[in-house]
C-alpha cells in the first residue's frame, strides 16, 4: 500500500514538472495567451455579431410588416407606432384603459383608425354586419389564443368546423325552454342571497341618510353603509357553480372570496374573484401583443407571471369541480354540466374530459364576471337618477304588489320599463366595450374603402352603443329611449353579447338572471349612493370592463330596518371619518 502511495506521488511530480517546463514556459504561455485573446475575440466578435444581426432582423421584421401593408393601411390615421407593431396596443390593455384610449383616437380621426400594422377599428354601425354578422365568413384572429387555458373551447376556438361541432353540442343546453329548468336553481342562490343581506343591513353601525339623498321623505331612516360589487361577486358566482357543477362555492354564506383549486393534485383554496380578474386583464394583454412576445414577457415585467399563475389557478378551479361532479354517480340534476355530459356532435360524439373543463371554464367565466357587473352597473345607474329610479320602482310595485322574496322570472320579463333600464344599462356601459377581432376572409368593399383579405377588422362595442348618429345622447343614461317608436330601429347599434355566430350563447341564461336579481333587489331593499354627485361609474378593463368599487344602503322597504347606502371603498372611509370626527368634537 506505501509503495503504491509512494508511486503516485511520483507519478504527479512528474506531470507538474512537464507541465511547467512545456506549457507554463514564457513562449507557451504567449502562445496560449494569444489563443485565449483570439477565441475571446471571436466570441465577442460573434456576440457583437448576433446582437446586430438580432436588431437588424427585428427592424426587418416589423419594416417588412409596414412595407407589406404601405399601399392598403397606410391612408388610415392611427398611432406612428400602430404602422409597426402592436407593442403599444398591448401597453394600453396592460392598464386597463384600451377602450378609452380607442375611443379618444376615433374621436380625432374618425370611423376608421389603424391600431396595428394589419388592423383596422372600424367605428361604424354598418360594419357590424360585415366584421361579425353571419354568412360573412370571418374568423376570429390570433387575439383569441391568449384565452386558451386546458384545451380550446367554444368562445377561443378559431377553426370554424370545431366551432360549428360545439356549438350543436351546447346550443341545446342554452335554449329558451332549457334555461327556465335553471329557475329554481337561481332562485335558491337569490333567496340565500336576501337572507345574507338582510343579515348585513340589521348589524350595528347604521348612520343618518346624508342630506343630498334623491328623496327627502327619506332622511330620518337609517342606512347601512355596504360595498356591494364583492356581494354581486359571490352572488354570481354562486349561482354559476350551483348550475355548472352541481353546488354553490359558499362565497354569499362566508361573505369572502374564496374556492377550492385542484393543483398538481392536491385542492387548495385561493381567491376566485381576483384570480378572474386578474385571468381577464392578463389574457386580454398577451392577445394584444404581438405573438412571438408573449412567452417572454414574464422576464421583463413579474405581472405577466402571476397572470399566468391565475390563469392556471382559474382552470384548477373548473378541473376540481368538474372531477368531483363526475365522481358523484347518480345525480338526477339537469344543469348545466349534465348537459354537457350528454352532449353529443353530429357523429354521435361526445366531449372527451379536456373538452368538457374547457366548457365549464367558459361558463364558470362567462356566467360570473358578467353577470356581477352588469348588476353593480344597473344598480348604480338607476339609483344614480332618482326619476328612473321613482319610474321603476312604481312600474315594479303596480305589478308585483307587496312580494318581498325572490321575484320569478314569469312575473319580471314582461315590465317594460324594467326592461328598458337593463337595456339602457348594457348600452352606457358595455360589459365589453373593445372591439372583437375578425380575419376578412376575402377582399370586402365597405362605404368606399377596400378591406383586403386577411385583413383583420374590429368593431368596437363602445363606439356603437355611444354612436350619436344613432342615439342622439349616448352618454345620457335615458332608459326611455327604449320605450320610444323607433327603439327597433337602433337594435342593429346594440350588441351587448356580440351578434352573428359567435355571438354569446349564454344571452338567454344571462338576462334570465339580470331580471330576476334586478327586479328582486329592488323590489325587497332601498337604495341610495353616498355621493349622488360622482358623475361616472369607475371601471378597469380587461377582455371586459368592469365596475371597479363601489358600495349601497338597505333592507326590506316595508320592515322597520336600515336601507344601503352606496358609495366606493374610498367614500365610505371618508364617510365614516366624518362621522367619528363629528362624534368627537
């Protein structure tokens, strides 16, 4: 063993030795410093190299895309950097301000602006007929990919056969006559809605109604203050879990945001409102930029990473739901995920599992996020002009007496003037106001302009419904305007669910639901806003615009308990330090 240890040893003298005499000798080492110097070089040299190279192929790239549209978009007015990429459209939708932004550039140039190097927003009534109407022939762009969570599903899919093949698979599910077996369903989640708020209104911490109230009979009740856009949250969200998987999430019992998320096969629990809205405003930005960008726009800002986390979050909470409905045998239940389930195409086939939690992901997304604003944005309008609001409430007690429960659906969808504020309400304040992308599949003459195949066009649902040629006072909330003789005539001008063939399926289950709660909530509470002078309803957009905060005073208006005052998380901070202050001195 010594003689072995002793032999190594040697062994490595030796090697150390030939090392210093031939490599490490001042002419080696100049030798092989030269070589380092010139393979750092070189690589330097190919990194210089691959940097500009980098650059000239991007200027070439988005040069090619103004050069190949030059003589078609060039004529039409836009943002400069609109005739090279769509980067500053994206910047836009990142904020939450698109169609606010959009809407400013049509205000200067006109009906038709360039908002990317080969898109066009088209501002006109007509058009809608030629960007979403059917038999046209469009599909929808690359924008939609960004909305792909599990698999595709019926609002993101973009080959129109796939799209004709779940269409006839669901259509059935939202008919007329299917969604009234969803009544009962409804009423339940509104009827423990009511007792949640009733709840609320008889706490402590009432406070005297502020003397710019709309009606002075009212002054010597007292209010609870309430946000009420968490409570339309949890109520939406409710109902779409009870019809989509068979049980509600608890959020009106808990009074918290809160739903169980399957990830990486354990269930935890996560914030489902904010993780919707976070899902909304992130996809609405990566399908705003340019494609190749998207996978790396999470190293250049950490909001794009935890968009991406809800977004896997949000299909968590579909995936949980629908594995635990699946497992639960014999259910008799005719919702929305049973007919889904049996659903079958024209081959006889039905939705293999990815399908089937796409769908639901769809409806869990469709049927919450809408519905709870569109019921905030409602409530607000209303209360906000005490003519309308003293019109409705007569309209509502000549007609449905002294009820105070849940109003049915048979009893409210006939009330005109009802009617007429849901209407007025979709139209000011379009629940998706940016205009949907559309590929033209042909070259299209439309009003003097030639829009080339593969052109992509969008309507914006904003410009439509705030079009003065056709409203007169777009932005005056005026309910009326629907009860007039020519109210027909401005139906082509109202596309609160998109028209054509894609537009929104759910539309039937969706007004079902917005006349059943707006009747209900009005009929059984008294509202007021904190601020009757704040003149616009917040909001932030994402695919959808959303009311932001917002808060109400309640409950029954006959019973001898407190009404909801209305006002924003800042006003209703405000409010109550004014009060405490007062209580002081």
């Amino acid at each position: 063993m010594v003689d072995v240890v002793a032999e190594t040893d040697h062994n490595c003298s030796q090697i150390k030795s030939f090392i210093r005499q031939q490599l490490l000798s001042p002419e080696r080492q100049s030798t092989i410093s030269k070589i380092m110097m010139l393979v750092i070089g070189l690589i330097a040299a190919f990194l210089e190299y691959s940097i500009l190279l980098g650059l000239v192929g991007i200027s070439c790239y988005y040069l090619t895309g103004y050069l190949r549209n030059k003589h078609q978009l060039n004529r039409y007015p836009g943002p400069f950097l609109a005739k090279f990429s769509r980067l500053w459209l994206g910047y836009a939708t990142r904020f939450g301000n698109r169609y606010q932004i959009i809407h400013q550039l049509h205000q200067k140039h006109g009906r038709f602006v360039r908002i990317a190097p080969n898109e066009l927003s088209i501002a006109d009534p007509d058009a809608v007929h030629i960007v979403l109407g059917h038999g046209t022939g469009t599909t929808k762009s690359k924008f939609y990919d960004a909305f792909v969570a599990i698999h595709r599903g019926l609002f993101n899919t973009r080959d129109r056969a796939d799209h004709t093949r779940k269409r006839k698979i669901i259509s059935s599910t939202f008919s007329q006559k299917s969604i009234l077996e969803f009544e009962p369903y409804i009423a339940d989640t509104l009827a423990c809605f009511l007792r949640k708020m009733d709840q609320v209104a008889s706490e402590p911490n009432l406070v005297q109604l502020p003397s710019h109230s709309w009606d002075s009979k009212h002054l010597d009740k007292h209010w609870r203050i309430i946000d009420i856009l968490p409570w339309f949250n949890y109520l939406a969200f409710d109902i779409i879990g009870d019809l989509a998987f068979g049980e509600r999430f608890g959020m009106i019992e808990r009074g918290a945001d809160i739903a169980a998320v399957e990830k990486e096969g354990k269930v935890i629990y996560l914030p489902a409102i904010q993780i919707l809205n976070e899902r909304g405003e992130f996809s609405a930005t990566q399908g705003s930029l340019p494609a190749g960008l998207r996978p790396y726009m999470k190293y250049i800002d950490p909001w794009f990473s935890r968009g991406a986390a809800s977004v896997q979050n949000l299909t968590g909470i579909a995936t949980n739901q629908v594995n635990l409905r699946i497992s639960q045998t014999g259910q008799s239940r005719r919702d929305l995920l049973a007919r889904l389930q049996t659903g079958q195409d024209a081959d006889g086939n039905p939705m293999g599992k990815d399908e089937l939690i796409a769908e639901a992901l769809t409806q869990l997304i469709a049927g919450s996020d809408t519905t709870s604003n569109s019921s905030c944005a409602i409530l607000w309008w209303v209360v906000k002009h005490p003519e309308v609001h003293k019109r409705l409430m007569e309209e509502l007690d000549e007609h449905l007496g002294t009820e105070e429960g849940v109003i049915s659906y048979a009893d409210c969808k006939e009330l005109k003037y009802l009617n007429a504020c849901i209407n007025e309400t979709l139209r000011i304040h379009s629940t998706s106001s940016i205009g949907l992308p559309r590929i033209l599949p042909q070259t299209v003459s439309f009003k003097g302009h030639i829009l080339p195949k593969g052109l992509v066009c969008s309507v914006p649902t904003f410009e439509i419904h705030h079009d003065p040629d056709v409203w007169g006072d777009p932005f005056i909330f005026r309910p009326e305007r629907w009860l007039e003789p020519n109210a027909k005539d401005r139906e082509k001008a109202f596309m609160p669910f998109s028209c054509g063939p894609r537009s929104c399926i759910g539309r039937n289950l969706a007004m079902m639901e917005l006349y059943m709660i707006t009747s209900t909530i009005f009929k059984r509470y008294e509202f007021a806003l904190v601020d009757p002078n704040l003149a616009e309803l917040e909001t932030r957009e994402g695919f959808l615009r959303k009311t932001a905060i917002f808060g109400m005073s309640t409950p029954p208006r006959r019973a001898p308990t407190s009404p909801f005052l209305l006002g924003t998380v800042a006003q209703l901070v405000e409010h109550m330090l004014n009060r405490l202050s007062s209580l002081a001195s």
